[in-house]
C-alpha cells in the first residue's frame, strides 16, 4: 500500500444489517489485512493460540446479543460484506481480551471551550500500538438508523473505535491494566452503545449496563465538560475537571481514589506514571488551545519512552509506537488525525457533515 498522510474515507448508512454489508464491502482488504494480522498476533503470542482465542469471541456472542442485538447483526453484515467469517470478525472484537501483549499505551486528555479562538471543547490522544496496524485503518462516518450519525478512526471491522457523535460526544481509549473476567460484553460494543448517547450520564448508562468483560479508560468530551471513564468490570468510576484547572488527562493506570490499590497491584504500563507527569505539566497552564493540544502530543521528553512515543529497547513494549495522533472537535464535528508520529507528520482533518 502506498504511502498518503491521509487515511481512506467511508461513508455507510441504513439499518444494522445493511449498514455493516457496507462496511464490509467498502473496507473488505482493510478488514481482511486486520484478520491476518489478529491472526498472525494471536498464534504468536496468545496461550492456546487462535484455538483459545476462537473459544473466547464464541462465548462472546450471547453476552453481546443480550446487550446489543442491532450490533451483532451489523458485524454479521460486516463479515458477509467482506466475504469473511462471523468468526473472523468477532476475533477482532475480542482481540484486546487475549493477552497483554495485544493492549497498548496510550496517553488522552480532555480540554474545556477555548474562549481566545472561540473554538469548542477537545479530546485528544496519542494512540500508541502496532505500527504494523496503519494499514487496517480507515475514517468511517456510519449513520445508523435511528441512531446518532458517527465518525470513528480505527481498524476496519470493529464495531467501534476512537472518535465522536453528532451529539456533542466525543472519545478516546486508554488500556487499563486491572482485574479482568473470562467472559462478557466485549469493550468496543460498550463504546459503541455509548456513541449513541448524548449527554455524560447517557454514557455511563450505556457502559454501567453490559456485563464488562475487560478493564478499559474512556476519555470524553461531553456537553457537560471534560469527564474520564475508569471502566472496571465491577464499576464504573468518573474523574472530572477540577475548578483551578479544567483540563483531564489520562495515561495507563488507574487514578480514581477508590482504585488506588489496582494501581498498586498492576504496575506501570509503558511508562505510564511518567508520561501522565509529563502531559499534566504541559497542559498545566491555561488556556490551552488547539496549537497547545497537538504540541503536547507532539512532545519527546524522555525519548523515545514519550508521549510521542518511538520503538525502542524495552522488553515488553518497546515495539509500539505513536500509530496516530488525534485531536478531535465534537462541537465542529470534525477531527485532526496524523498517519504515524504527530513529530512526523501532518494533522488531517476529517468533518461529519
């Protein structure tokens, strides 16, 4: 594939069925080259190997349809589309339930209206994962029938990813190292349900009532401010912005006070105390803007173990990367996405008209 600092864009609307065919149709080789990669991570790096993780996304699916019945018929959709198996695409939902290894570091913020430019509120992060997975990646905008219109960046084939609602909600992922359980609802179907919300509560609503399989951090920007989601499969726990600083941000590991002992027990995941020491400094003066906001994400203190991170030597994480940056605009209903290092390359905006 060759290289465009631009990602492909997609467009698909309809009901569930009809829409996730589109899908399928639309991103078939960027669904298919996710599939070989899961495939190819998972045999590597997974005990029990594609065996154990297919066993995982079969018990998947009645938690799913209990929860969401519309979505499983829009990945049925998808895999028919692309002219792949239930249970390829179902593997790709669950593929961050499998093993560490296959969770990665990222580092998010929340930032309120901007009075000097007059711009509305942001949420922005660096996704940091498997280099290898850019070329999976596409701009999807579906507009689900009765439903709020979405635009998300992230693999083709998930049900959800990184991006925002027509609603004024937007959101950014975090891995959460904490307690896990066998089987539930797979995270990015509770992102999904979220997406169809359009206030802070609604959100955590949507996420509070599936059966949550994995631990996982949500970075919003909602109508009611900044506001950050420690999702655990026993709770549900949100940070807010402070009067003397309304500014979230969030890293790889656990801050609500009544997760302090998780945060002990599960340790520091790519450096994730420092760089959230790192990201609080550079946003600790306001106002902050849209130029602060990518500078930030741009920034190298303690290459390459940075909030702009860079492979490097360390053992476990050393060969994920900054795979895109992104700042998005829920109140202008766009968002600014980088193809690789924000250090490297440009922010290309995309707009849900």
């Amino acid at each position: 594939m060759s290289f465009t600092t631009r990602f492909r864009v997609i467009e698909v609307s309809g009901p569930p069925r009809q829409l996730g065919r589109q899908i399928g149709e639309a991103a078939r080789d960027e669904i298919r080259a996710f599939i070989a990669l899961t495939l190819d991570r998972v045999a590597g790096e997974v005990s029990g190997g594609v065996a154990a993780a297919s066993d995982v996304a079969a018990a998947s699916l009645p938690y799913i349809e209990r929860y969401a019945a519309d979505l499983v018929a829009e990945i049925r959709g998808i895999a028919e589309g692309a002219s792949v198996t239930l249970e390829e695409v179902l593997l790709l939902q669950v593929r961050n339930q499998l093993d560490t290894a296959l969770d990665a570091g990222c580092t998010s913020f929340a930032l309120p209206a901007e009075p000097r430019s007059g711009r509305g509120p942001m949420v922005a992060q660096n996704w940091d994962n498997d280099p290898a997975l850019s070329d999976s990646l596409v701009v999807l905008t579906r507009r689900p029938a009765g439903r709020p219109a979405l635009m998300t960046i992230g693999p083709a084939g998930l049900i959800a990813y990184i991006g925002f609602n027509d609603g004024g909600l937007a959101a950014c992922l975090n891995t959460l190292p904490a307690p896990r359980r066998a089987a539930g609802v797979p995270h990015y179907f509770t992102l999904r349900e979220l997406f169809s919300a359009t206030s802070l509560d609604e959100a955590v609503a949507a996420v509070e009532r599936a059966e949550r399989v994995i631990p996982a951090n949500i970075m919003l920007s909602t109508p009611q401010g900044p506001a950050d989601l420690e999702v655990g499969i026993d709770g549900v726990y949100v940070l807010r912005d402070g009067d003397a600083r309304p500014v979230v941000t969030h890293t790889n590991h656990c801050l609500h006070p009544r997760l302090r002992a998780i945060a002990e027990r599960y340790g520091d995941l790519a450096q994730s105390r420092a760089r959230k020491a790192r990201i609080d400094a550079l946003l600790d003066t306001l106002p902050i803007g849209f130029d602060e906001a990518q500078s930030a994400l741009r920034d190298h203190a303690g290459y390459p173990r940075s909030i702009c991170r860079h492979q490097n030597d360390d053992a476990e994480t050393g060969w994920w990367q900054t795979v895109v940056s992104v700042v998005i605009e829920p109140r202008e209903r766009r968002m600014h996405v980088t193809r690789g290092n924000p250090c490297q390359w440009p922010f290309e905006t995309y707009a849900l008209a």
